[in-house]
C-alpha cells in the first residue's frame, strides 16, 4: 500500500475510532507532513482519498466566522471532517 494510502487509512481508524471527533479539522497539509514525516503531496493525495470516500470535504477559502460555522454544522451532522487550506 502506498504512504499516502496508509495515511487514509490511519486518519479512517481515527474517525472510526473516535479519536477524530465528527465535524472536526484535520491538520493542515504542512502540519500532516511534518507529522507523518512525508511531502505535501503525499499528504494532498491521502487527503483527495479520503474526499473520495466522502470522509473529508474541503471547505472554500474564504468563509466568515458564520459562515464557518454552518460549515461545520452542516458535516457535524453529517458526521463528516473538513480540511482548509
């Protein structure tokens, strides 16, 4: 299995788990790295896995504070993680 593959998989234990609240951020892609001792992409890609199982969702850019916070309430509810840039 590839490292980025290994790392979705850590962060679903993690969700399933428990240990990954629903509605919670995951680390940022430079903290991931840092982390898990791996590049960016290696990140970026374990990240885009983990969006196409519909676990993690990517909030736009620029949100208020409330808009924000009906993100998180929207993929609390949806017991779903977000990341942002």
């Amino acid at each position: 299995m590839s490292k980025s593959g290994q790392i979705a998989e850590s962060l679903l234990k993690a969700m399933d788990e428990g240990r990954l609240a629903p509605g919670a951020k995951v680390a940022s892609i430079r903290e991931a790295a840092r982390q898990f001792g791996v590049a960016k992409n290696t990140i970026i890609d374990a990240y885009d896995q983990l969006v196409a199982l519909g676990r993690l969702h990517r909030l736009p850019e620029f949100l208020d504070d409330e808009a924000l916070l009906r993100w998180r309430w929207a993929l609390l509810v949806e017991h779903l993680y977000y990341w942002a840039l």
